[in-house]
C-alpha cells in the first residue's frame, strides 16, 4: 500500500474513532454503543466516498504534475537544441566569414556592418531563449516548492491523525473493558437471581406436589369407599330389577288369564271363526266391537275396512272417519280413533286383499303399519312391504288424512277429497284411494273417481271388491 493510500486510510480510522470517542465515553449500555457504531458505519461509508473522490483528484493532480514535468523537459531539451544549432549556424558562418575576408579584401571590398548585424541578433536569440529557460527553472521550482509543502502539509496532517487515532483506540479499548466488566457482572448478578428464583421454584413445587399427592390419596380414598357403596346399591338394585322382572311377568302373566277368563276375546286369534266380536286389547279396557276375520292357518285378522256392493256412502266427514260408520257384515270404516288406539304401542301387520270384476285377486303386505293421533291428523306410516302387486301405497307413506272439510293434501290448488271423494291419505292427489265412489260392473268409471289400485285399475276401472286387515 503506498504512502497515499495509507494516509487516507489513517485519516478514515481517524474520523471513526474521533466519532465512536466523542459520543461513547459516557456510555456504559452495550446497546447503546451498537446504536452509535451503526451510526459510525453508515458515516465511515460516506468518508470512504469522499476518501475515493480525494484518491481520485490525488490521481489526476499526480499525472498534470508528471505531464507538466515531461513537457517541460521536453520544452528544454527543444530549446536547448534549437539554441545550439543556431549557435553552430551563426559560427559556421563567422568562420566562413572570416575566411572570406581574406578574399573580399582581396578583392577590396568589406561588409563589417552585416556581420555584426548576424552577431546581434544571434546573441539577442540566445538571451531570449537563455531568459526563457530561467523563467521555466524558476516555475518548476516553484511548483516542487508548493508539492513539498503540500506533502509537508498532508504528513503533519497523517501524523496528528495517527496521534488521534491511537489515542481514540486506547479509549475505545478502555470502554470496551468497562462495558465488558460491567456484562459480566450483570450475567453474574443474573445468574445468581435465576439460580435463587429457581430454588425457590422447586421449594414450592415440592410442597405443592406434597399437597396434591396426599389431596389424591384422599380423593382416591374416598372414591374407593363411594365405589364400593355404589357397587353395593347397584347389586341391590339389579336384584330388585330382576324381582320387578319376575312380578311384572307373573303379574302380566295373571292378568292375561284373568282377562281371558273375565273377557273371552282378548284379540281376534281367539276367536273360533270369522265374524262380529267384543275384543279387549290393552289399548280398550272396556272393549271395541270388531269384526274378525280367520284364515286358514287360525291366525286372526281384526278388519278394519271392507268395500263390497256400495251399500254404504264413503263420503264423510272428519268426525265420522274419526269415530267410523258403516255395517261390521257389511261395508264399513272402524274408524281413525281406534285405528290409532290399536296401533299406538308398537306397529301391527296390514293386509290389503284386493278383487277386481273379472276375479283377478291380489293382495299387499306391510309388515309394520301405523297411524299417529288425530293432532298429527291420523299420519300414515307403513314399512317393509310383500305381496303379489306393485306397492302404489308407498307415495301415501308419512301422509295426513283428508276429508272434504279438513283438507290436509299437498295438492296446493286442489281440494283431493272433494274432488274424488272418501276420505284418505291424499298425496297430490292419488295412486291409491280405497275410500272412493263404488262403481258396478257395468257402470262407466269417471276419470280417478273409483276405488283404485293404479298398477290394478289405472284410472277408468274401479275394485270389486277391498279389505284392509291388521293384526
């Protein structure tokens, strides 16, 4: 690195540690002397542009002054030989001059005054160029003079700034050593309150482990002691359970035999053959009069609807569906109320047997059916479907009951029951209605206005015959 290069970087560390001197002495905070260092940064970045832009002026003053010179040297050396071939011209000529005279004043003749006017102007060219050359001596002196001061100048400037310098490093390095005393005292001091505080910790933990680890012994005490009388009561209660068991069945038991020997018909799979009984199934204490029907395997049937001859009008209102009307023998509604009644505690069978004019029978089976009460409007729910024709009931399924004055379809611009008559789980309107206008065999069916099974009868024939059976 060159005499240069190393002042200006002297004098960089100079302004450097002069700042970091002048604003940390009284600072004791690491953090706030990293605050001024970064601020030392960002000012030693603008002192090396400035120091850049010097070097670069430096440059181009050291190569004016080396063109200067070499000019100048050029410049003499061109007057220097410019003086001495004149001179040896001016020379050649006086001796050749002079040994003319001998000839010219042989032939008599003399030019005295030219030749003295050749060595006038010779010597008056050779002042000039003699006083030029001084004045050049006397420039480049000057100029060396100003470039010695300068370097003068700049070196004193180089030596205070190291002398700056190393002073500002001492004092650097001395809040360095303060700030890392006072570091490692505060680490100890941290030190020492952490180890304090975590002892303290641990004392508490141990106790208030201690406390839980004798609370959970006493929880686990007591809860030993509470499970022990809870398995006790539960033995107890299950034995109690299965002595109500025991009751209840012997009373069930009891009461069935009472009930078949005070009433002789408890369902219709006792009755002895198909007909008009007095029933008491546990929903009719006081018994509902039916009509039974016996198959061939002496399973009971309780009917609950029956179209034969349209004897009986099915055009009703609410409360006769409700209540029922017609013959038991004969046609007949038993009625939504006792439907309900029947079928209230668990779903019971339907059967729907089925009988068209020209003696083709057919029948559906449900194997759970079921009714809701007259606030849900005698809902209609079947599941699980047999039989030997297709299930058209299945879209009345989860349906209200419609009459022509308590209107409950789905049908938004239609009243079903009015239009079809009869009353039933209308949908919108149709594919099944056992509730609708007897037709005979030769009389002409209105369009839906029968009583259809639309897989049976589509819409233009009507049933021969219907009954619905659960059991």
């Amino acid at each position: 690195m060159d005499f240069k290069n190393k002042m200006l970087l002297h004098m960089l560390y100079l302004v450097l540690f002069q700042t970091v001197s002048s604003q940390s002495l009284r600072e004791t905070s690491t953090s706030r002397i990293m605050k001024r260092l970064d601020k030392l940064e960002d000012d030693v970045l603008v002192l090396k542009e400035e120091n850049d832009l010097c070097k670069n002026d430096i440059s181009i003053l050291s190569d004016e002054l080396r063109n200067l010179r070499k000019d100048f040297d050029e410049e003499i050396k061109l007057r220097r030989g410019g003086t001495s071939n004149r001179l040896t011209a001016s020379s050649g000529q006086d001796v050749s001059h002079y040994k003319e005279q001998p000839a010219i004043a042989q032939r008599g003749s003399c030019d005295c005054d030219g030749i003295v006017r050749e060595y006038k102007n010779a010597m008056h060219a050779f002042k000039s160029e003699k006083s030029v050359n001084m004045m050049l001596h006397k420039k480049v002196d000057e100029i060396r003079k100003e470039h010695d001061l300068e370097i003068g100048n700049l070196r004193e400037m180089f030596n205070n700034a190291v002398s700056i310098l190393n002073s500002t490093d001492r004092t650097l390095r001395l809040d360095m050593d303060t700030i890392k005393n006072e570091t490692k005292a505060n680490m100890s001091a941290a030190q020492k309150l952490v180890h304090d505080s975590y002892s303290v910790c641990q004392k508490e933990i141990n106790h208030t482990r201690a406390y839980f680890k004798n609370g959970l012994l006493q929880v686990n005490e007591s809860l030993t002691d509470r499970s022990l009388s809870a398995s006790q009561e539960i033995s107890r209660i299950l034995s109690d359970i299965v002595n109500l068991k025991t009751s209840d069945q012997i009373l069930k038991t009891v009461t069935d035999n009472l009930t078949q020997r005070i009433y002789p018909h408890y369902s219709c799979d006792t009755a002895e053959r198909s007909g008009e009984y007095t029933i008491y199934p546990s929903s009719h204490m006081n018994g509902v009069r039916v009509y039974c029907y016996k198959e061939s395997t002496n399973r009971g049937w309780i009917v609950i609807q029956r179209r034969a001859d349209g004897s009986v009008n099915f055009t009703r209102t609410w409360a006769d569906y409700k209540s029922g009307f017609g013959n038991l023998s004969g046609e007949f509604w038993l009625g939504n109320e006792h439907i309900y009644q029947l079928t209230k505690d668990e779903p019971r069978e339907l059967r729907i047997d089925m009988e068209m004019f020209n003696g083709t029978k057919r029948y559906a089976l449900y194997s759970k059916f079921s009714i809701s009460s007259e606030s849900e409007k005698y809902k209609l729910r079947v599941a699980e479907y047999s039989g030997d024709t297709v299930d058209n009931l299945a879209l009345h399924n989860v349906r209200s009951f419609s009459t022509f004055d308590a209107d409950n379809d789905v049908s938004v611009f239609s009243c079903c029951a009015c239009m079809y008559g009869g009353g039933w789980w209308y949908y919108n309107c149709h594919p099944v209605n056992l509730n609708g206008k007897y037709f005979q065999r030769s009389d002409k069916v209105a369009w839906a206005q029968g009583i259809h099974w639309r897989s049976l009868t589509s819409f233009d024939t009507s049933l021969k015959f219907v009954a619905m059976n659960i059991r």
